[in-house]
C-alpha cells in the first residue's frame, strides 16, 4: 500500500503524460510523415535518407529516454552525441525553425495537450538552438 501512496505522489514525466510508447511513436510518425509532404520542409527533408525508417526509428529511441520513458537510444549506441551527429548538416536558423515548426505541427495533429505542447517547444527549442552549426 505504501508504494501506491508513494507512486501518487511522484510526478508522472513527459513521457507517461503524453501517453507512452505508442503516443511517442505516433508523434515521431507524424513528424516524418509532415517532413516528407510538406513543401515549407523540403530543405530539411533533403538532409534525410529515403526511406526514413531509420530516421524514424532513432528519433523514437532518443526521444522516449529524452522524455523520461526508456533510454533506449543510449542502450543501442550509448551517449547520444546529438551536436557532433548533426554537424555534417549545415544548420542555420531556417533549418531549426523548420524543425520546430515541423514537430509543433505533428504534436497538433496527434492531439498533444496543450500545457504539454508548450513545455515541449520550449526543450525541443533548446536542444534545436544548440544543434546550429552554420551562420545565418
Ligand atoms: C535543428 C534542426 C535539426 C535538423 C536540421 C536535423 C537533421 C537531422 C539529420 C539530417 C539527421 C541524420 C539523418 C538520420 O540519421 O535520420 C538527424 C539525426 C538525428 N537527429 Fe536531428 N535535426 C535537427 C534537430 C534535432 C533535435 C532538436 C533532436 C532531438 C530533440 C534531433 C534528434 C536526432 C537524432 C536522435 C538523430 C539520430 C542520430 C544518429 O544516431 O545518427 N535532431 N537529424
């Protein structure tokens, strides 16, 4: 009985709040998906491999520890050196708002809550702003 009074209080992370393992993966789906129709991501989405299935697949992994779920990423291929493995793509501004606005419109259409959608921007606008690499 203690261990439900002490789970109660624990905060549930990102992660659990956003719905888990299958919300994670509809968001990063829905992320690629937009990338790869959209127009206004075209210059993002020729950085990418076709097919994105890998692309897909590690940003599910990143994302699910990033949140709070499992570190699945670092499991793989251990500390995710996310600035140095973005650096043979020349990242300016126009590149992250891309990305930004990419991942702002996947969290709408999957139907992220609002409060959460906000907090998120707001680490995937720090981690994005860290990944420029290129003036501009
Ligand atoms: C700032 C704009 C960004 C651009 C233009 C960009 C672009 C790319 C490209 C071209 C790749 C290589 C293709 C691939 O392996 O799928 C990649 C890989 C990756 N990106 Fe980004 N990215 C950006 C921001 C981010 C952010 C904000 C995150 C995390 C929150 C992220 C997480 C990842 C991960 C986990 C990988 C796979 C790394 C690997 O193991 O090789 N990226 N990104």
């Amino acid at each position: 009985m203690s261990n439900e009074v002490e789970s109660e209080s624990q905060q549930p992370t990102p992660y659990e709040q956003i719905g888990g393992e299958e919300k994670l993966r509809e968001l990063v789906d829905r992320f690629y998906d937009l990338m790869d129709l959209e127009p206004e991501f075209a210059g993002i989405r020729a950085m990418h491999p076709t097919p994105l299935d890998s692309s897909r697949d590690k940003l599910f992994w990143f994302l699910s520890g990033w949140m709070g779920g499992p570190s699945l990423y670092i499991e793989r291929f251990g500390h995710p050196r996310l600035r140095a493995r973005h650096l043979p793509f020349a990242i300016a501004s126009d590149e992250r708002d891309q990305w930004l606005r990419c991942m702002a419109w996947a969290m709408l259409d999957v139907g992220v809550e609002e409060a959460m959608q906000q907090r998120l921007m707001e680490s995937f606008y720090q981690t994005a702003d860290w990944m420029r690499n290129t003036p501009g």
